[in-house]
C-alpha cells in the first residue's frame, strides 16, 4: 500500500555509510551553508548544511522541532539567518523577504493556505502573478496559463471554481501552480501531506516526479519516513537542530533512518504479542445514526470488542468512522439499533455516565481532548467521573490533583516544567501524552482511539502506540480507527472495513487479504 516508487532499496551491510557525498557545484542550484538561527535561548538551527541539485527531489527529515520549518522559512525569506549564508547557483544571496526568495526562483507550499476563499481559483493565482495593469486582468488569459503548467505537471484544477469549495488536495494544487507561474525552479513542500488522503498523496507524489524529470528541485519536508523512502533521491535528517546526516534513499533502510532522526532504536513494524482474548466488552448491535447534513452516516453498522484485543476500523476517511465513535462515547444519537457495553445497555446515554462504566476516549483532534487554556492539573481534573475522586466533601483538592499530575508526567514521560502550566505550552506530542495520562490511569475497560497518532512524530508515535498495546496485554479492549492503514495493519487483531457507512468485511489478523480489504474500502465490494 506504498506511493509507488519502483526501487526497492536494501543495504546488505549493518550500517549505512552515513556521510554527506561532495557535489558538483554546476549540479547545486541551493545551498544552505552553516546556517545558525536562535530564538533566545533556544537554538532551532546548528550550523546547518544543506545542498539542493537541479532536479532532485530532497526530503527533509526530521521529528516535530527538530529545526526543518525554520530552515525553509530561512531559505524563502521568512526569517533572516543569525549565522551562516544562503547560496543559489553559486552566488551568495540576501533575502529580506519571501519576494527575494520568489525573485530568485524559490517558492514555498505551506501548511496553512494562502488562498482567498471567496474568490476563484484564476483570481487567487493573478493575485500573484506581475501585470501591468493591477486593476484589469484577463482572466482568459490567466486561465490560459494556468492549464498550460497544470497539464504539463499533472496537477488538475478548475481555474474559475470558487477556492471554498476545493478539497485540501485541490486547494494545495492551486498553491503549487501559484509557485510555478512565478517562475519557481525550486519548490519547498512543508508537510504536505498532512491534509491529504492516501490518494491525494500518491496523486502529489506523480505530479513532483513529473517536475523532477522536467528540471524542477523539490525540498519535500516531513517526518514520515516512508514518504522519504517512496519520493526522494536523497534525505537530510535534522535532530534537534542539528543535520545527523545527508544519505542516498537506495543506500538506506526505514530503520536505518529512525535510528538517524530518533537517535535511539524504534519500533516500526509492531511486534503484536497474543493475548488471551476475554468477555466482549463493546457490542454494536444494527446501529443507524445521522451525519451532520441529515442524511444516514451509519447504517445497520454491527461489531463487538472483546477484552485483550484491538479491533482496528480500516476504511477511507469519510465512510461514518467519526460517526461510529460519536455515538459509542454518546457524542451522536442513535436512531435505530443498540450499544452494549460491558453488558449495559447504554444506547443514548449521557457522555459521562458511559465514561464512568469504564469507557476511556481519545479524539482525533488534541484541541477537542484538551482545554488548551487550562492548566495540566485542570485538564486531569475536567471530566466529571475524574473529578469524583479527587474530591473532600463536596470540594476539589486541588492539592491532590497537582500531585496526581506529577506522579502522571513521570509515568507518561510529560515534559513540562510542572502540572501549572497551560496545556497549549506543550508540543503536539507531549499533548498527546497528557490525554493519554488522564484517558488510562484510571484503569478502564474499553479504549475508543480515534487517530491516536495523527500528526505525531516518530518518537512520539511510537509511544502511543506502545502505550496501546500495553493496554491490550492489561486486558483492556481497543477500538482502534486510524487513516494510516499500516497502523491498523500492524496493531490490530481483527480488521472491520468500513464503506459508505457499512462494514463491509471483517478480517482476523491471520486472514488478511490486502487486495480485499483496498477493494472494500474504495467501492464496497471485494475484488472479482
């Protein structure tokens, strides 16, 4: 279920020869030389050396903060350096601002899109675009252009449909073209892939392999490892600030280059251990609820969860996942069928009382799981069934909590200075941790992991998902959904596909048939 890269890169020996080969200076079109950039005390660049040559495609690696947005806002312009120079083909440039860096041919793709949403796709892009005539444009000709670039890289896009009503795969496209009708030879991706589906991404990755052997360099920047492996010539792997090494993607393995972004072993391919499966702790019984537009997004939907298992939900995103979460922790109502839990019919209940039957829940987004103005204490604290046990009489002891945060940061391993501070101070990791802390000491029954790792680094991914199957070996029952299929594939015990809000196959971890369950998940049915 890869993006596609033909070669399959093996290395024979125990390590990789982990060293940055010199390059031809008439192949270099950028190149970041000793680049050192400080935010007070902390050092978000060290020294970083980077080349780019003309037609590759460079990945960028690293986990969250380890220095790769900074360095590409260095080299478009966005922040000035306070150490080091920026060279493109030979020549040592100065930018002052991102309109330097466009003059000098880079571009850059953010994470959040610039686009203007209440206007087309054609307006956005001559916004952009040098004219004479700042106030008539021909949007004919704009439109003209526009297919021109967009047929030659691959990237479809409607010139005169509104920008609020592309999909993020669209609306990134757009981003793309606005770069390269200014005339960009390199092209900086920062996460790009963050917002798209699996076959946007495979979509992304055609189009940047197109422009590649047209002479384009793209700076792909990332933290998955397997987008490295599938897309780039060449990876530079950032930690901590600094580069650990710059490495041919045919001279290395997916392990190799955990240890190099980690510094420490990790666990990619999940060793499941069996456990001994024990009670059906969840039980969905001919569920059908309504989606938000009023129309069914579950329909007749029927699985059980049993103790000492996971039980992961494949399927692509859209297909009733949400849904079947929402009215499990009752977040939705159900409007015919029945949930079982533990044996109790909870079908409708309240929130809090299916929590307090032994139900933890972590969301798919940290901002619905934690309130980001609210301390670590106050976070641990805000959920009722909690808060009952941290009570004398009829008050909180807030004495009590504190201490109970502490205990929780070391045995979750929180890095933050004290149960005080507010959530938001905390990276998008170590987030996840304090959910993950106040979701599971208290010992529950039942698990509803909605994306558990989305947007984590590597590290960080590899916690939670450890954490997880700590819990199944405790006895606990997992409901598991995730967008990453190879997560489901590697976590799970059985696999229950969702479609068009159905499951529409159910597979035991030995029976797992892949051209199945992708023929499931894209149309329903099974391949013939």
């Amino acid at each position: 279920m890869g993006w596609g890269k033909q070669t399959n890169h093996k290395r024979t020996q125990q390590e990789p020869a982990f060293k940055d080969m010199a390059d031809d200076a008439e192949k270099l079109i950028l190149e970041a030389v000793s680049i050192t950039k400080r935010f007070g005390n902390v050092v978000a660049n060290d020294k970083v050396d980077f080349r780019l040559r003309r037609g590759e495609i460079h990945a960028l690696l690293g986990e969250n903060g380890a220095g790769k947005t900074t360095l590409c806002s260095i080299l478009y312009g966005m922040l000035k350096p306070d150490e080091g120079c920026i060279k493109v083909d030979g020549r040592e440039v100065s930018f002052r601002s991102p309109r330097d860096a466009m003059a000098a041919g880079i571009g850059m793709v953010h994470q959040e899109f610039m686009l203007v949403p209440n206007m087309m796709v054609a307006e956005n892009i001559a916004l952009m675009l040098d004219s004479g005539n700042k106030f008539l444009v021909d949007l004919d000709a704009v439109e003209e252009r526009i297919n021109s670039v967009a047929r030659q890289y691959g990237l479809s896009v409607k010139p005169r449909a509104l920008v609020s009503h592309l999909s993020a795969g669209e609306k990134q496209r757009v981003e793309i073209l606005k770069a390269l009708l200014r005339g960009a030879d390199v092209l900086i991706l920062d996460e790009p892939t963050s917002v798209l589906t699996r076959i946007e991404t495979r979509e992304l990755f055609n189009s940047l392999r197109q422009m590649a052997s047209q002479g384009k360099s793209i700076i792909f920047v990332t933290h998955k490892i397997d987008e490295a492996m599938a897309l780039a010539d060449r990876v530079t792997v950032l930690r901590q600030g600094k580069v650990v090494a710059t490495v041919d993607t045919s001279s290395v393995d997916r392990q190799q280059l955990a240890r190099l972004i980690v510094g420490r072993e990790v666990l990619l391919n999940v060793s499941r251990t069996h456990t001994q499966v024990g009670d059906v702790l969840l039980d969905v019984r001919d569920v059908t609820a309504m989606g938000d537009l009023g129309v069914p997004a579950l329909k007749n939907v029927s699985l059980q969860v049993r103790a000492g298992e996971i039980l992961g939900i494949a399927g692509v995103a859209g297909n009733g996942q949400r849904e079947l979460v929402e009215v499990i922790t009752g977040l939705r109502r159900v409007v015919s069928g029945k949930i079982i839990i533990a044996g109790k019919d909870v079908t409708n209940l309240d929130p809090n009382k299916i929590r307090s039957l032994g139900v933890a829940h972590i969301p798919e987004e940290q901002k619905t799981g934690l309130i980001f103005d609210f301390t670590l204490s106050d976070n641990l604290a805000m959920l009722p069934h909690l808060a009952e046990r941290f009570k004398k009489g009829i008050l909180l002891d807030g004495r009590l909590v504190r201490s109970k945060m502490n205990d929780l940061m070391r045995m979750y391993e929180i890095k933050a200075s004290s149960p005080d501070v507010k959530a938001w101070t905390l990276s998008g990791g170590n987030k996840q941790k304090a959910i993950l802390a106040r979701e599971l000491w208290w010992g529950p029954k039942l698990i509803i992991a909605n994306n558990p790792t989305k947007g984590l680094d590597l590290a960080a991914t590899d916690y939670v998902r450890n954490v997880l199957l700590s819990a199944k070996k405790e006895g606990k029952g997992i409901l598991l959904i995730s967008s990453e299929l190879d997560e489901v594939l590697d976590m799970s015990d059985r696999i229950a596909v969702m479609h068009d809000g159905r499951v529409v196959g159910v597979f035991d971890h030995s029976q797992i048939d892949l051209d199945a369950i992708a023929s499931l998940m894209l149309s329903g049915k099974r391949a013939a």
